[in-house]
C-alpha cells in the first residue's frame, strides 16, 4: 500500500563529482542550511522562474477533517 506522503512527495537524486559536492556543501555550510534545504531552495528558486511568483510567507500546517489528511499552505501578508 502507497502512503499518502509517497504519493504526494518525490524523491530526486543525483550524482555529483566530488570536486562539486565539496564546493556546494561549502555554500551550504556559509548559508547555514542544509543540503537538502539548499536544493530544495534551488528548485524552488527554477520552478518559480517560469512557473509562477515567488512568495514569502509563513508555512503552515492544517488538518482538514473530512479528508483525514494534513495540508501545508502558505500564509501570506498582502502588500497594500
């Protein structure tokens, strides 16, 4: 049986040669993040540059009953 996180998340891998992984690990320890918070910043970052704006906010989680499922939604403030 597939969980609901499987069908609702993807993992995407690569293989970098050592001389690069060394070189982005050192930008993530600079930014204080995580690999995986860095990549996923990067695809963000790519995804909103042709697919969409960028959004600040907060993120939060809700729990909707009568689906029996949690959504994470962005809270925003509108500029005004």
């Amino acid at each position: 049986m597939v969980s609901d996180w499987e069908q609702e998340n993807k993992v995407v891998m690569t293989k970098l040669p050592r001389d690069e992984f060394v070189k982005f690990k050192d930008i993530c320890e600079k930014e204080d993040k995580t690999v995986n918070k860095k990549i996923r910043e990067l695809i963000n970052q790519e995804i909103n540059k042709t697919h969409g704006v960028s959004v600040n906010g907060t993120k939060k989680k809700f729990f909707i009953p009568s689906e029996n499922k949690i959504v994470e939604m962005m809270e925003v403030e509108e500029d005004g």
